[in-house]
C-alpha cells in the first residue's frame, strides 16, 4: 500500500485530541489512521475496507513502533450520545471479532473476566473511543472535534513506556497523568480505573459515578 | 564529585602535576591491572577495602573490586535483589519448595507481593500438594474470573470475589485459622499504592480485610508437601503435570509463610521490611537476587538450609527486575559472605570490608592429657557507612567467578564507584570512621591502592597510593554534565538507614 498511513484525515483530524489530552505519552505517539469513512456504505462495508490496513498496521507496529490505530467514523449518530457510543463500539469490535484472521472471536468468550482484552489479528488491544458525548469534563472529551474515533492501541506498545528492567510503568508516571487530568477538569473515575476488566475502560461513563457503560450488551 | 580542575599531588614524582582527567568510574566499563603487575595488588594476611558507591535503580550487574592471584583473592560487589517474571508460555515458569519442613497445618498468613498480568482465566497463585492427602492440592490459591480470588483447603473452596490489580505492584495476604475457619483476604489499595509511590512514599499500609469468610473449619493441612507458585500442580512434584493454561503472569517481588493468622497491626508493621528470619511463627520469607537465580535458588530470611526455593530453568534465564534493593557481598581469603540486611537504591553509602587473620588458642586433648594449640582463624567484617553490618555465610560456589579477571574495578551498571582505597592492614573502627570522607596523609602507610577516579598523563586510571598500580580502563569518561549526583562530605549527608530491618532479639 503506497500512501501515507499517518497522513490520512482520520489521522490529521485525530490530532486535536492527540495533541489536547492531558496524556503525557500522546502527543509522541505514532498513529495510523484508516481510510476515509464513507456514510454512503454501511459499518460492515466500511470495516471491510479498514481490516486490511488495520491488519497491516498490526503487522508493523512493533517493528515501527507504532502505538496506534484510528478510525474516525463521520456522521453524527456514531457517538453523540453515549448509548450511540455503546453501540457503535459494540458492533464495530463484534464485526471485527467475527472476521478475525487469528480466529480468536474474542467477543464470543466471557468479557467481564480479568484476562480478556480484545483482540484481533493475534494482537491484544485496548480501545480508546472518542464522541461528541462527552463534555470537557470528561477524559474522553475530543476537545470539538464533531466526529467518533476509535483508537485501537497494541498492548504492546504500552511497553515502551516501561524502563528496561522493570514490570511496569512507573507509579510517578501513573500518578501524574492522573494529575495533570484532575488538574485540567477531567479526572480519572477511580472505580473504573480500579476494575479488573478491561471493556469497563472501553467507552468511559458520561459523568463521574455513572455506571459502567456496558457497551458489549448495547 | 570534585572538578578535574584541581591538582593532584603524585607521591611518588615527589611534586604537583598538571590537573587530569576526573572519570566517572561506573557503567558498562571497568579498569584492569596489567598482568605483570598482579603480584603488587596481592594483599597476604590483613586486609581493608573501602569504597564509595552509588546504586541506581534496576541496578544488575554489581562488581565494585575484584582480585584473584595465587597468592590472595579479595572482591566486594552487590547482589542485586528484585523480581522474577512467570510467563504462561513455555518452558514453564514455576517457584517450587519440595519436601516442605514444618508447613503450617492450623494456622497460616500467606503474604505475596505480585504484579500481575492478564494472561489466564484461571491464573495459579499457590498450588501445595502432599503425596499421601486424598486431594489434588491441600492448599490451592487461584484467581478465576469473575469469581476473584478462590482458596481451597482439603478440597473445600470459597470465592472471595477479590480481584487482583493488573499491571500493578500489590501486597496480597490471605490468613487462616483452622480452629475457626475464618479466612481473610488483605490487598493494597491501588490507587492509593500509586499516589503514595509517586510521591517517594514507598511504603503504604494494609486497611482491613476485603474478605472474611470461612472456610475447612477444624481441618489440617498435612507437612511435607511440595509448594508451587506459578503453576497449578496436578500431581505433587510432578513438572510435566503442571498445567500451562492455569499458570501465573506477572512479576513476584517476594513470598512469606508464617504457621499462625497475623492480625493488621503485624502485617502492618511487617510490610515491606526484610525479617531477620527467627520471628516467632516465620516458616519462610523469600525473596529473588541476581546470585541465588543464577544458581536457580532463592534467598530465604528463615533458613539456607529447609525449605530452600528452586526456581524453573525459565526463571534463571533473565535477570531478577525491578531492582530498588541489594545485599552487600564480599570475599576475603577463604571466606564468602553477604550483609544480611538489604539496603536502598539510590543513595551513596560508603562499604568497607574488613579481613583479619587471627590467631587464638584452643584446648585440644591428647593421649598426653589436656594441651593448648595455636589456631588460626579468619575474621570478616562489613560495615555500611562506618557501622557492621551482621552476615551471612555463603557458599564459594554460589558466587560465579570469571577466571580471567585478575585485578579489576567494575562493571557497575547503574551506577558508580568512587574512590576505592586498598589496604594491607585490618582498619579499626576508629581509623575509618576517622578517614571515611577524606584521607589523612598520615594515613597511608599502608595503602596498597587508592582511586579517585584521576587519569594519568599516559590515559590510564591513576593509583594515588604511590605504588604505581595504575589502570587501563575502557568505557569511562570524564562527565558531561554535572548532574552526577554528589558523594556525602559528612555524616549529616549520608543517607538514612538500610531497608527497615527487624532487629534480632538480643
């Protein structure tokens, strides 16, 4: 594929919440982005253009240090509320969880367990997402941009945050982002932060103390 | 550390010579003694080794001064202590304690300190299991799913509905006491492990139990079991019966059995100190160095000789992580010892080995009756900032020895070494704690060799003792900037105590 993976739109317009978000490690951090979204084709349609290039990414990101993967998805209904959020998260993840090549279908096992994360391609992910839901409040706030991403983050990549000989990212790091987001209006809701399962921290309540937005059963 | 700016007074030209080089003595280099001199760093009978060191974090390897000759063999180094990383993939990954002496049958603590990973559905904590029990494992800890934790005693379980914290270092206790029944569950908080941790508070407490509950009341647990951490047995002792897909990932910093239910206060006061080993009720603490893995053993407050912990070929592959301790060892003649305590990272502390060969009498009884014979006898000390520090014996063999070092100072990653001085003479507590920021003149009578990190005119690494045992270095260099941080110019500025230790009862 000769283009420019972290020059596509999804990338440029990803950039006001790259280069916003109190996240000490995001503005350093090498993006790909999809294709553009086509509203006139349907989510499967659309995800079928994205998986080849999202698989290629998966391919290359650890020899390229990449640490992510956005899909901007146009169109107001995809997240401007956090129902719409919910679902779109869940049909997204559900389609690719069907068409993975590792034929892993991790949407299929238990999710509320402290060993899933999503996967797919033989990678685990975490999933950021992104919509016009949120309020400057929130972490999640995309800081106006109008449209819904989905940010799709190689566990590994998270390790070249961690200093050779240690096991995982320094408390000092932990602590300050946590800071710099309290500081800034947007703390962190510590009950979700504390849960053992991964999909809590998928699609982040609107408010603190909400419950937990349990996308996978939208 | 001193500028290269001042000049160096050169003992044995009898006058000042220009300003040199100032190197930082630490890192991936090291300084060797040519082969020809060997002869001249050979210290016979008495010996002093004193050096200023400064360990970082993630601190591996530790050599501060090794000599071996045919004549003498002297070396200081630090072992560092740290994590051992388990992994659900092969070859297995397991810490096993066989034959267990005295495993705790009423009344138990189990104390972990972990940093899991999310790998497994059912991810193995502690597996214990005795040969002639009716059950697969009399003592079983496991996290399985949503269920949380789930402990299993002679077959009857409980789920505790606690989870571990992923991708985080958390202390874990489980307490039991037959007679009752009652288990509890104890587990950092992690959000607040992550403030205080931040903050340089290393150190937070225990709050009351996540869990209480019951469990195999008036039951016991049978001795002589084998104990796993990491993997879930099948059979006991049995490697290949262990089952890969209930295995353990993350990081285990450190395991602690006591034979009764220590309440809050306890494991409060306990947390995060290194036991002297004879507590009342202390079966065993273990903990993971670079030199017990790379043997594929443990360190164990209690005992080197029960319940000693082997470590999976797997687990001696990579070095032990997440460094912020080490043990002091060093060797003198025909003796190998470690300081018992742990002491922090990050800070300098000054360490001095001390050697003496001593003569005393014995009593001895012949055909002749009752006679007296002189014996000799041999004395090592260390001391960490002037004060001794109590030791352990170690084996020779469990120090690996490469045989083509002869007289060398280093490697010292993550870190650095300043002024070393050797001596042929036992110092006493006096004379160091008198010299310990600066040397007298009239002091060196019997210095064998002293660096301060000084280049010669000729690029070699100056011995300031006048005896010409001057180095050749590699991989040292004058510093870049002066952010190194600063040695202590006196006993306001050397940093507090080691590792909280709990005293040994006089």
């Amino acid at each position: 594929m000769l283009y420019d993976a972290e020059g596509y739109s999804s990338v440029l317009n990803f950039k006001v919440v790259q280069e916003n978000t109190e996240c000490i490690y995001a503005a350093k951090s090498r993006i790909w982005g999809a294709s553009d979204w086509r509203p006139e084709l349907s989510l499967a349609a659309n995800l079928d253009a994205i998986i080849p290039h999202l698989l290629r990414f998966l391919d290359l990101a650890r020899p390229l240090k990449l640490d992510g993967y956005v899909v901007e998805m146009l169109g107001p209904d995809y997240g401007d509320t956090i129902e719409h959020l919910a679902r779109t998260t869940r049909l997204v993840l559900d389609y690719l969880s069907e068409q993975d090549p590792a034929g892993e279908h991790c949407m299929a096992k238990e999710i509320e367990d402290p060993s899933w994360c999503f996967a797919f391609g033989g990678e685990k992910i975490f999933i950021n997402t992104f919509g016009s839901c949120y309020d400057s409040h929130n972490s999640r706030f995309s800081f106006g941009a109008l449209n819904t991403f989905i940010l799709f983050q190689p566990r590994h990549s998270f390790a070249q945050a961690i200093r050779p000989g240690e096991s995982t990212l320094p408390a000092a790091a932990r602590s300050r982002i946590r800071a710099d987001y309290r500081k800034h209006g947007r703390p962190y809701d510590a009950q979700i932060s504390a849960s053992p399962f991964d999909a809590y921290r998928y699609v982040r309540p609107l408010k603190h103390g909400d419950p937990t937005v349990r996308w996978w059963e939208a | 550390m001193a500028d290269s700016t001042s000049s160096i007074e050169d003992r044995s030209l009898g006058a000042t010579v220009p300003p040199a080089t100032r190197l930082v003595m630490g890192g991936e280099g090291s300084a060797q003694l040519a082969p020809e001199l060997l002869n001249k760093s050979a210290v016979v009978g008495d010996l002093t080794l004193e050096a200023w060191v400064y360990a970082r974090d993630r601190l591996q390897q530790a050599e501060i001064v090794t000599h071996k000759s045919t004549q003498s063999h002297y070396r200081l180094k630090l072992d560092p202590v740290g994590s051992l990383a388990f992994s659900n993939l092969m070859p297995k990954t397991w810490l096993m304690i066989n034959y267990f002496k005295d495993f705790p049958a009423t009344e138990l603590t189990i104390e972990l300190l972990i940093c899991p990973f999310r790998g497994n559905h059912f991810s193995t904590l502690l597996s214990y299991s005795t040969p002639h029990s009716d059950y697969d494992n009399d003592l079983l800890i496991y996290e399985h799913g949503k269920r949380g934790l789930v402990v299993c005693i002679n077959d009857r379980s409980i789920e505790t509905g606690v989870t571990l914290d992923y991708s985080q270092w958390q202390h874990i206790v489980i307490t039991w006491t037959s007679s009752t029944g009652v288990l509890k569950i104890y587990k950092d908080d992690g959000e607040e492990t992550i403030a205080a941790a931040s903050e340089g508070n290393r150190r937070t407490l225990l709050a009351g139990p996540l869990f209480t509950g019951r469990l195999a009341q008036n039951e016991s647990i049978a001795d002589g079991g084998c104990l796993v951490f990491g993997q879930k047995q099948e059979r006991p002792a049995d490697l290949a019966a262990l089952d890969i897909g209930k295995s353990f990932v993350g990081s285990l910093l450190s395991m602690r059995i006591w034979s009764r239910a220590c309440g809050l206060d306890e494991l409060n006061q306990h947390k995060g100190v290194w036991l002297c080993g004879d507590e009342e009720g202390l079966v065993a603490d273990w903990r993971f160095s670079e030199m017990s893995r790379a043997v594929g053993e443990c360190l164990n407050a209690c005992s080197v000789e029960h319940n000693v912990g082997q470590l999976s070929g797997a687990l001696m592959l990579r070095p032990v992580r997440d460094v912020k301790q080490y043990r002091v060892v060093a060797v003198a003649g025909r003796q190998t010892v470690a300081s018992r305590e742990l002491f922090q990272t990050q800070n300098w502390k000054h360490l001095t080995l001390v050697y003496r060969e001593t003569e005393h009498q014995r009593l001895a009884h012949g055909p002749d009756g009752p006679t007296t014979e002189l014996r000799q006898g041999q004395r090592l000390q260390l001391l960490v900032n002037g004060s001794e520090v109590e030791t352990v014996s170690l084996e020779p063999s469990h120090l690996p020895f490469d045989e083509t070092i002869l007289f060398r100072l280093g490697r010292f990653d993550s870190g650095l070494i300043d002024e070393v001085r050797i001596w042929n003479e036992a110092r006493t507590a006096g004379q160091l704690k008198e010299n310990l920021f600066s040397l007298s003149e009239n002091e060196r009578a019997h210095l064998v060799a002293h660096y301060l990190g000084h280049t010669t005119d000729d690029g070699k690494l100056r011995d300031h003792s006048g005896r010409g045992l001057n180095l050749s270095y590699t991989g040292w260099a004058a510093p870049k900037t002066s952010r190194q941080p600063q040695r202590p110019a006196s006993d306001a500025e050397l940093s507090g105590p080691a590792l909280q230790i709990k005293s040994k009862p006089e």
